[in-house]
C-alpha cells in the first residue's frame, strides 16, 4: 500500500499495540510500526494499517458508499441522531451519547479501546476529559480517515487509529482499562469472536461500555421493519438474550443490559 500524508501523532504511546501476525509488541520506526520479527505496518492517511498479511481483504467497504456518508454526518449531530434514534429504533440514543461522554474520560497511563472507532464521535468531547490514550479500530478505511480529521480538528495528541479485524485485535492481553463499542455490533459478524477479544484485551475490572440493535424489533418502530430483524449485507442485529449468554460465556463476571425499542444498552466487566 502507498504511503500518503497523514497528521499522524507520534506521541501517543503504542505499547498496548500487538502484531496482528505474531502477536509480538509493536514499536515506532520512524512512521511506520515493526515488531521483534521484522513485520512492518505502514502509516497511511492518518491511521496505521494493522490489517493480517495471512487474511483475505474484506470483499466491500460499505462505510466508503453513500451510507457512510450519512451515517457519519448523522451520528456527530446528536439532534439527527436523537430523531432517527426514537423513529427508527423507537430509541432514545441521548444514552448512547452520555456513554460516550462518560467513556473517553481516563487519566494518564489508561487505555480506551475503542471498536469500532467509524467516525470516532466520542472524540467531541474528549479535549479535557481524555488524558490517556484512546485507541481507534475499524475495518472502514474511508471511516478511518474521517476519524483522522476528527482527531485533528479536537488537536488530540493520544490517539491511535489503527485498520484491524474485531475478531483479532492487534492488542496485548490484559492491557485496557475500557472497551467502548457503539452501535459496532451489529456491524461484526460474529459476535462470540468478538467478544472473546474484547475480554481479552481488557485488564481485571476493566469494562465494556456500548449498544446494538437487537433483532427483536416488535416493540420498536415500523420504520426499522422488515430490513433490520435479521441479517443482511453488512448488518448482523444482535439477539438480547443470547448477547448475555455470550458474555458471561466469554468471561465476563457482570453483564447489565437494558432493552428500548430495539436498541440495547450494555455495560460489562472484566472480573
């Protein structure tokens, strides 16, 4: 892949950072990322490209069609957002937002992971409240990127945005205090894979913080009927009951989840 310019910030610790090939710590040379093997990932538009060198590309980049582009702009003004939540999904995403208000905030030394990252809106209201470092992945090349304008426009420093598959963070075990996943699972597959991966990553007491679209749209709105009750394209809507058997199945010790519409609200920890 061609290397092209990018404001990417060289301050932001990558020490949680893994090689997705070996799984080795990942060091700076220079702007790229190599591990103790040799393996070497490039800088390219603001993110790192941490993508698996033995894994297929991912066939589409759904989020790089026009549907990105509104989803995007939709999702970072919270009265659109607000609006589409409650005719949509028959939800009140406000929580959603104060999730995401209260997720960034860490001190220093404390990992936020965060997948996937889309357009990274939590970094709104991260300048003041983010003192640690803030981990971005998606698989959404063109989401990266808006990411990356994100970061610069809020003149952050500690954040990492990375291209990477969910279901093989490229991050050491037990090195995040808190894994945020807004509106992302729905968009992944296979959720027990995933996770797995988020337990693994995350520290003893860290948490997961985030919300999905639930299959279940029978007490939410008529417009999110019939296209979102089951699978399609890229979208994968959750099951309510089998999203908590999969978490306590995948270790996590507390598992709290509220239902509004067909939206459901999530909070997990790591015990």
């Amino acid at each position: 892949m061609k290397r092209r310019s990018s404001d990417l910030k060289q301050t932001a610790a990558v020490d949680p950072l893994a090689c997705p090939d070996c799984h080795r710590r990942l060091r700076r040379d220079r702007e790229d990322l190599v591990c103790t093997h040799g393996h070497r990932f490039i800088a390219v538009d603001g993110y790192y490209d941490l993508w698996p060198t033995n894994q297929p590309q991912p066939p589409v980049d759904w989020f790089a069609t026009p549907y990105g582009v509104v989803y995007d702009a939709a999702i970072k003004e919270r009265w659109l957002a607000r609006l589409a939540g409650r005719l949509g999904w028959g939800a009140d995403i406000g929580k959603m937002f104060e999730m995401m208000d209260e997720g960034v905030k860490c001190e220093p030394g404390q990992v936020i992971l965060d997948v996937p990252v889309g357009g990274a809106p939590p970094l709104r209201s991260a300048p003041g409240r983010m003192r640690g470092t803030y981990i971005g992945i998606d698989v959404s090349t063109e989401m990266l990127r808006r990411a990356a304008r994100e970061r610069a426009a809020e003149g952050l420093e500690n954040v990492i945005l990375a291209r990477a598959d969910a279901e093989r963070l490229p991050i050491r075990s037990a090195a995040v205090d808190r894994v945020l996943c807004f509106n992302g699972l729905h968009v992944l597959a296979d959720k027990a894979a995933v996770m797995r991966e988020f337990h693994r990553v995350l520290k003893p007491g860290g948490q997961l913080w985030g919300n999905v679209v639930i299959s279940d749209t029978s007490i939410g709105s008529m417009l999110a009927r019939p296209w979102f009750r089951r699978s399609w394209l890229f979208f994968h809507p959750a099951d309510a009951n089998e999203l908590e058997d999969l978490a306590l199945a995948s270790g996590f010790s507390t598992w709290e989840q509220e239902v509004e519409g067909s939206m459901l609200f999530f909070r997990g920890a790591r015990g």
